[in-house]
C-alpha cells in the first residue's frame, strides 16, 4: 500500500518526466520557426534580386526606346517633339486642327500617313513589341472654357486621330492590325497644361495630341521599385 509520501513522490516523478518532454516539443517548434524564417528570407532576397533585374531590364528598355524616337524624329521642322523622359511625342494641335475643332484637317492626313509607319517601326521593333503593352493617342486642350467641355474636345480629337488610322482611307492596311491590339485613346481636358520657357502657362503649347507607349508590368514595377528603395 503507497504511504501518503510515496504517493507525493511518484507524482513528482511523474511530473519531472512530463516538463522535459514538453520544453523539448517547444524547443524543436521554435527552430522549426526559426528555419521556416531563414527560408523565407532567402527566398525574399532571391526575389529581390530577380525584381531588380527585371526592373533594369524593363527601365533600359524604355531608355533604348527614347533614344530610338529621338533618333527617328530630330529634325525640328517636323513640328513633332520628344519628350526625353517618357519618349511622348508631341504634336502641336494646329498640325491637326482648327482651333476648338475637332476634325482633321485635310493636310494632317498626309502627315499621319508619313508618321504612323515611322512611329511603329521603332515601336514595335523586333526585341521591343513583347515589352510594349499599350500605345495612346492622349488629347489635351488650354484652359479655355469648363473642365468638361475639354475633356470631350481632347477626347474627340484623340478619337479622330484613331479613327482615321484604324480606317478604310489609312494606306497602310498592314500595320493597322498591330496597332488595333494595342490603341487606346485618352483625353486630359486642360489638366496636364505646359509652360513656356519661363515657366509660365502656355495656352499654344498646351494644345497638343500626344503618342505615348506603356510598357508591359510597368506599374507593377514602379510600385517595386519604391519599396526596394525604401528597404
């Protein structure tokens, strides 16, 4: 028969074989923690690095893209200029319309004609069609008048623009499939106005029609970029 003693004693013993087993089950769940943490740390940096080099990649791109469009279109009595920064080319809208029109004038179709084929060659070259995502034809108007009388005016004019070389009377039939894919048009009302060389606002300079491209992911890619640079 157990004593009063004997039966404290075996609780006790039983007790010292229960709180090693249990410290061991925490101790090999913290390194299971630990491991798990190192892994996922290396696979973040090897993320990392695979962000950053398709961020060069995409970055250097767009910089061959640029200097392809400036060496296209550098001769200044084109009446086109070249944004350096996005490669936006810019048209002077009296190129294209009347003022607070928005049908083509019949020169302008000659110069889209002229222009168009130039643009898509350096655009959809062979090593840069698989990077571009989108092409857009942007309107942009001066100040005058409301928000949303310009709005429809920029939009009109960018959707004229579109209308023609994506029409029957565009004479470069083969090319209007490649740009159908990827055309978009956008209207900025007086938002995106320019200034002068003196910094002031400039109603000339802010009526203009812009051809912009969009690289694959390149949101994505900004946003990364940002938290690399903040990492």
């Amino acid at each position: 028969m157990d004593t009063k003693y004997q039966r404290l004693f075996k609780r006790e013993s039983d007790e010292g074989h229960f709180w090693p087993s249990f410290t061991d089950v925490l101790t090999v769940i913290l390194l299971c923690f630990i491991l798990l943490f190192i892994v996922m740390m290396v696979i973040k940096s090897f993320q990392i690095e695979e962000m950053k080099r398709t961020i060069d990649q995409i970055m250097g791109v767009r910089v061959e893209l640029v200097n392809e469009l400036k060496r296209e279109f550098s001769d200044a009595s084109s009446g086109i200029t070249i944004d350096e920064k996005t490669g936006a080319i810019i048209f002077d809208t009296d190129i294209l319309f009347a003022f607070d029109e928005s049908e083509l004038k019949s020169k302008s179709y000659q110069f889209l004609d002229d222009f168009v084929p130039k643009y898509l060659d350096v655009l959809l070259a062979s090593g840069y069609e698989d990077y571009i995502a989108e092409i857009i034809i942007e309107g942009h108007t001066d100040k005058s008048g409301s928000y949303l009388y310009n709005l429809e005016l920029a939009q009109d004019r960018a959707y004229s623009v579109a209308s023609y070389i994506l029409g029957n009377e565009f004479p470069h039939k083969a090319i209007q499939s490649h740009l159908a894919e990827k055309l978009t048009v956008n209207s900025k009302s007086y938002t995106d106005y320019r200034t002068d060389e003196n910094g002031e606002y400039s109603a000339e300079d802010s009526r203009r029609v812009e051809f912009k491209f969009r690289l694959k992911d390149e949101e994505i890619l900004n946003r990364t970029r940002e938290i690399l640079v903040q990492d």
